[in-house]
C-alpha cells in the first residue's frame, strides 16, 4: 500500500500539503471521487476521499463539523481539487484537520482523479501480491520449523525472522507470557520499539499474539492475522499433548502408589517430562477442604517447562513435580485462591511414593495451620524452610538483596521494591508496572539492572524463588531489610 506522503511525492499528481502533515505516513488503500454532502457515509477505513468541492458547506463552522465527521470515518486522507464554483476551504477546517493529524491535501482542478486513484489501485494490487508472497514464505518457514523440532519460542523467532517483527503470546486474562522470540526478548530490554498490535488467537480464549517493529509499525494486520492462525494451531496442539501426558501420568503415579511400578522404571520418563533436576511429591488443598480448580491446572504457563503426574485424591490435588518452590506456589494460586502445598523431601531412584505422599500431606497441614503458601516435610527443627535465626536472615537477604539495597540506598532507587511488587503478582509485566505507577518497559528496565547487580534473574524460577526466599524471610521476622545489610 502507498502513504500519503508517497502520493504527495509522485510529481505527475501535483498533491500539496493544507494540513495535517503529520499524518503523512498513514497509508491508503483505495480511492473515491465524491461530492456528496455527507462522504462519511460512502467510505471506509484507509480510503481516500477526492472531492471537487461540491458537497462543501460554505460556513466556517459548518465546514468544522463536516471535517470533523469525515476525520471520524476513519478515512486516510482528503484530496480537494477545488471547481471554480465550490467554496472555498477555510481556516476552520484546516485548523481542525492539523490538531488531529489528519491530511488535507490541495491539487488543480485540472488533475484527473482517476489517475490518482489508478496510483492507489496498483499500488494496493501490489502490496496483496507482496502480502500473498510473505504468507507463502510464512507458512514455508513454519513448516521448516515444526520438521527441526524445536520449542515454541524458537518457532516464533522463525516467524520474527520472516516478518522483520518482534512476536510474543500472552494470556490477557492471567497476565503472562506464554511464548516470545528471541527479536521481541531484545526488543523489550533495549526498552523501544512502537506501540504494538494484538491480535486474538482463534479459540484460545484471552490468549493474544502481540506484533511489534523497531521502527515502523506493524500496518499488515491480515498477515499478522495469518500468524495468529498458526500460533491457534500450535496451543490447540500442545493442549492435546498436554492432556494426554496428564492422563498417562495419572496412570504412572496410581501404579507407584500402589507400588505395582517402581520408581527406578519411571525415573527415564520423569526426563522425559522435563523433571531432569531433584523431585518430590506434592499436595495441595485448601483449609476448609473444598475442591481445587484442577482440570486445566497441567495447561498452566508455570508448568509449561513440565509435565508432572497428577492425581485427584478427595478435594485434593496430588503430584510428583520438580522441587521447584516457586513453581509449586504458583500451581496453588491457580488451583484456589487459599490453597497450599506440602512437599515431600527429595526422592531418590528407589524411594517410596506413597511414603513421600504422606509426607506432603503432613507438610500441606503444617501449612494450613501456620497460614504458609508452602511447607517442606523435614524442615530443620519442624520449621518451614524459610531462615529461622536473625544471623541466617541476615545472611540470605544480603546474598540475594544487598546490591540492590546499597543501590537503591545510593541512587534513591526502587529495585527492591520493583522486584517485590513483580514477584506478588506471579511475573505479570503489566499488573506489577501498574501496581508500582511506572511503564511497562521501566520495569523491564529495572529488572534486567536487578540481574545486573545479583545475578539472579526474577523472571526465572530459581531467580525469583531466591528473590522471594529473601524478601519473605525478612518480612516474616519482622525485619527492615536496610538493618540486615549494615
């Protein structure tokens, strides 16, 4: 598609600027001649209006509110090669046209429009066989993708290189980020870019495909709309794959209770399933004993990395998981809002399950009665595996936070706070920048300077856990983290 700005630069037309140059870059995809008094209710959005000057009203205020409606329209611009009988374009108008951004252009009554609509015409002609070409090529470099078996982020870095934008998936509904390429990744932490595009994905829900360039801005939403399909393809897909390993590991976990199967024959599947560091058993229940919210909890973003066996006991909700704390307390905020989990000390290749099994449920009810998110079977004295003395507090919180304490004491800075704040509303970008009154890409900003400084990074599972450990342990004692560090 042709801008305004380009038509202006095709000498043949003899297009000039009245107002709203500013708008220039806005493109346009057909073109109309009309002298009706009311061309807003005969165009639509990205056309551009030809007029003679015929349907003008001649009063100053008449041509304001005439103007004002057509800018409503969503027109990409106006065109008046004025007859010697039409009236005159006034003040008014133009005035209204610059405050909003919106091309006036003037030509000579002579230009044929239809030489200027012949320009839009064949450049929209090419901009569709341009559009049909990047479709092919996307589609071509999906496919390519999916045949060398990678992960979804490193699909849509393929679909970033074969668009030149940055690409990301993110629940609106839950505030987090499901997937991102490597080009939207850079593009956040250099803080810049322009406003991006959201697209809904075809039967996901609140799930969105989120399009942004470096410069420009992403203006071919069919193409993005292209991407959106396949990225509805890919989640349809991975929620099968997803239900299917819940439902084989349901049967794994059964066998091992009952201890028809072993461990040591499950450990390669554990693998398998993402679980290639330390693992335990986990319960999580609610105090009052009502049902958790179960059914979709193995769909969750925090266990995207990981396919755990879960099973239902009574109101209860059961697994043997990676010893991740940070992402067992995030699957007890998806399952209720008062859950709690308890885990089990870590298992080795012949141990028990149903032995660790009441352990977490030992643990779980320890929770309950102290008011935790997470208690671990074995703590040291009976205690959770929070820090119980000053000394090992103080040891923590200088470990995880002093960097940025000393930072933010020596620059009137917020890391602390910032990660605080991030960490309370589980990782999601927008409510934690909203909640601390700053942008988006300033809290970008303030946690890659936290990485930075710590070398923990808040947006990973051991960052944030370590992050978190910190900050908790302090707060439960009742001590300013400025005196643990001094």
């Amino acid at each position: 598609m042709i801008s305004v700005d380009q038509l202006t630069a095709v000498p043949s037309l003899g297009l000039r600027y009245l107002a709203g140059e500013g708008g220039g870059s806005r493109l346009v995809t057909w073109a109309h001649a009309c002298d009706l008094a009311d061309p807003w209710n005969w165009f639509d959005s990205g056309d551009l209006v030809m007029t003679t000057g015929g349907g003008l009203p001649v009063d100053e205020g008449a041509q304001r509110e005439w103007i004002t409606r057509l800018i409503g329209s969503k027109v990409s611009a106006l065109v008046v090669a004025a007859s010697p009988t039409a009236p005159a374009v006034t003040r008014g108008l133009i005035d209204v046209a610059e405050a909003q951004g919106f091309p006036v252009l003037a030509a000579d009554y002579e230009l044929h429009f239809v030489e200027l609509a012949r320009t839009v015409i064949e450049s929209a002609i090419e901009s569709e066989r341009q559009r049909v070409a990047s479709i092919k090529r996307l589609y071509d470099v999906y496919w390519q993708s999916l045949h060398a078996r990678g992960t979804f982020g490193e699909r849509l870095s393929a679909l970033e290189f074969a668009t030149g934008w940055a690409l990301e998936v993110r629940d609106q509904l839950a505030g987090e980020l499901i997937a991102t390429g490597r080009r939207a990744y850079a593009l956040a932490a250099e803080s810049s870019g322009t406003e991006p595009v959201h697209v809904a994905i075809p039967g996901a829900g609140e799930v969105v495909l989120v399009a942004a360039a470096d410069s420009a801005e992403v203006t071919d939403r069919p193409l993005a709309q292209h991407i959106g399909g396949l990225i509805a393809l890919e989640l349809e897909h991975a929620a099968a794959q997803q239900d299917r390993l819940r439902a084989s590991g349901e049967d794994l976990l059964a066998g091992l209770l009952d201890e028809s199967i072993t461990l040591s024959a499950v450990w390669p599947e554990l693998r398998h399933r993402g679980m290639v560091g330390d693992v335990v058993m986990a319960c999580w229940s609610t105090p009052d004993g009502a049902q958790v919210n179960h059914q979709a909890i193995h769909r969750q973003v925090c266990l995207q990395s990981y396919a755990p066996l879960f099973s239902v006991r009574g109101a209860a909700l059961v697994g043997l998981v990676p010893d991740e704390p940070g992402v067992l307390t995030q699957v007890a905020a998806k399952l209720a809002p008062n859950c709690a989990v308890g885990i089990s000390t870590r298992l080795a290749v012949h141990s028990h399950i149903a032995e660790a099994l009441r352990q977490a449920q030992l643990a779980v009810a320890r929770a309950h009665d102290r008011g935790l998110v997470l208690s671990e079977y074995g703590g040291e004295d009976g205690q959770d595996f929070l820090p119980a003395s000053v000394e090992d507090i103080r040891r923590v919180v200088r470990r995880c936070l002093g960097p940025l304490i000393d930072h933010d004491r020596a620059n009137d800075g917020e890391l602390v706070e910032s990660v605080r704040v991030f960490l309370r509303h589980d990782g999601a970008w927008q409510a934690s920048a909203d909640a601390l009154n700053i942008h988006r890409q300033t809290l970008v900003y303030r946690l890659k300077k936290v990485e930075q400084l710590t070398g923990l990074k808040p947006t990973t599972t051991a960052g944030s856990a370590m992050l978190w450990l910190a900050l908790t342990a302090a707060d439960r004692a009742e001590l300013a983290l400025e005196d643990l560090v001094s």
